[in-house]
C-alpha cells in the first residue's frame, strides 16, 4: 500500500511537474511595448493654444520674410536698372540699401528663430504633458500586463519589434487626442 502511495506521488509529481516548470518558465517572459513618444507628442499639443500660437508666430515670421525678400528682389531689380541705364550714383544708393537691408533680415531671421525656438522648447518642457503621459503608460501598462515600455526615439537600444507591442495609438486615444 505504502508502495502504491508512493507511486501515486511519483506518477503525479511527473505530471504536474513539467506543468509548473512550463508555468513558471512563461512566467519569466518579459511582455513589452513600444511607443512613439514624438507621434504622442504632436498629438497632444497639435490642437493646444500654445501650439497655435507658435504655428501663427512661426506664419507671421514667415509673412515678414517673404515680404522684406521682395522688398530685397525690387531693390536688386533697380540697382539692375540703374546700372543699364548709366546711372551709377543711383546703382551705389540701391546697393548701399540692399545691403542694409540684408543685414536687417538677418538679424531679424535670428531673433524670430531664437524667439521660436524658445516657444518651442517651453512646449516641449511644459509640466502638464509629461506628468499626464506617464500616468497614461503606467495604466496602459498595467492593464495591458507590460512590465515595460520603450521609447522609440531611445531606438538606438531596439534593434527590432513587432508592429503588435506598439501601443502609441493606445496612449493617444486614452489621452483623449
């Protein structure tokens, strides 16, 4: 009898052992994500006040570019004139003129680059984003059973995925975008 217990246990302990070893070795498996941390982040601030207010700054910026330029092209156009027409006093005033005015656009090109990228680097640093993006991968992860989420853009480190761990448009959505 105490043979046959024995044997019982053995017989069992052979069965329900390679279970728990299969167990405890898919246990072991890492689950991953990716997202696309830039894609969220156009996401999120493509609507927002401050976005548009850098894309109508950038637009203004632009506007005045474009018109000081032509400004520039009729000034050349005269100076071109002048000189084909003999009169080269008027060709040395439009050329004294173009390049103060060349020099105007640019320091007027650095200071608006500057002054956008500022507004830039405000967007990108802002309090509200990352606070609320990290609450949303902690949740998207938890619920979703990942015990971790890369970035994208630290891609150096990811050398392939699968398209199916990307959670980035699950992080969009649930941040309501």
């Amino acid at each position: 009898m105490k043979r046959s217990k024995y044997l019982a246990l053995m017989l069992l302990f052979s069965l329900f052992g390679g279970s728990i070893r299969l167990f405890a070795q898919t246990q072991m498996i890492t689950k991953f994500a990716v997202v696309d941390t830039a894609r969220v982040y156009q996401a999120y601030f493509r609507n927002s006040s401050p976005a548009r207010n850098y894309d109508n700054k950038k637009e203004e910026f632009q506007a005045e570019v474009n018109r000081l330029t032509q400004e520039l092209q009729q000034l050349h156009d005269q100076m071109l004139s002048s000189e084909a027409a003999g009169d080269n006093e008027r060709a040395l005033e439009l050329q004294s003129e173009i390049s103060r005015k060349t020099d105007y656009i640019n320091e007027y090109a650095g200071a608006k680059n500057a002054e956008l990228e500022a507004l830039k680097n405000s967007l990108q640093n802002t309090d509200e984003f990352y606070p609320r993006l990290y609450a949303t991968l902690e949740r998207i992860a938890e619920t979703g059973g990942y015990s971790m989420v890369l970035s994208l853009q630290q891609a150096n480190a990811i050398l392939w995925y699968s398209p199916a761990v990307d959670i980035t448009n699950e992080v969009i959505n649930q941040l309501g975008l």
